[in-house]
C-alpha cells in the first residue's frame, strides 16, 4: 500500500515538473536567446528530462511490477494505449529537441553562442509535447476510473 502511494506520488509530482518545463521551454525559446536565456532553457529541459524519467520509471513499475491493478488491466484498457500513443509521439517529438539541445550545451560550454533559427519551431514543438501530457491526463484518469473506450 505505501509503495503503492509512493510511486503514484512520484508519478503525478513529474506532471507538475514537465508541464512547468514545457512551459518554460517553450517561452525561453520565443524570445532572445543570449547566454542567460539559453542556460534557462537547459535548466528547463534538463527538468523536462527528470519528469519523463519519473514518469517512465514509476509508470512502469507501477504498470508492469505488480504494485497496481496488474499488467492485464493495463494492456487491455484502451485508455492506456491512449496513453502510452501520447507518450510515445511526445518521445519521437523530443528527438530533434534533444539533439538539437545537446548541441548547444556544447557550444555555450565552448563559450560560443550556437545559431538559433530553429528555436521557434523547438517551442512549437515544445508547445505540443505540454499539450499531449494534458491530454494523457485525460487518458489516465478516465484509465483509473474503468472507463472503456471502444477504439476498435
């Protein structure tokens, strides 16, 4: 019971932490980008990291660990395969961002300024991925209280 309760915690504190990365992602990158902006956007995106962390490990242990509901209600529950297609389209989303991220960790630990014509489209992109997390809210409540959604 208390794992229980721990790992749920965990689970919904990374939705505070993402959507608060994303946000501040997606903003930080609308505007001028020097020195002090880009280290805002590492900042959040180095949180945005830790909530996919927490909630991909807590969602697994808690999916497939045998702490919950079990992994037959999971995998038979339409809701969570909503849920893990909106989790799965905001990871493939990430890939550009990350790349692109990394990139300029790099050039500012150089003590160069990277070129940021993209950072429009990276809040965009930004932008969407804090959208698809309200939207797996949607999946997973609907998920813990039984609702059935006939996909097909």
């Amino acid at each position: 019971m208390l794992l229980e309760w721990i790992f749920a915690s965990l689970h919904l504190l990374a939705l505070g932490i993402g959507l608060a990365a994303a946000w501040v992602r997606c903003h930080t990158l609308r505007g001028q980008l020097d020195k002090v902006s880009l280290q805002r956007v590492f900042l959040a995106d180095t949180f945005w990291g830790v909530a996919a962390l927490l909630w991909i490990a807590t969602g697994l242990v808690r999916a497939f660990g045998g702490i919950e509901k079990g992994t037959a209600y999971y995998l038979q529950n339409d809701a969570f395969l909503i849920k893990m297609a909106l989790r799965g389209l905001i990871l493939v989303l990430e890939v550009w961002p990350m790349i692109t991220f990394i990139r300029w960790r790099i050039l500012v630990g150089r003590g160069e300024l990277p070129n940021t014509g993209v950072a429009v489209a990276l809040a965009r992109i930004s932008w969407v991925q804090a959208g698809l997390v309200i939207l797996m809210v949607f999946a997973a409540t609907a998920m813990a209280r039984g609702y059935r959604m006939q996909l097909w």
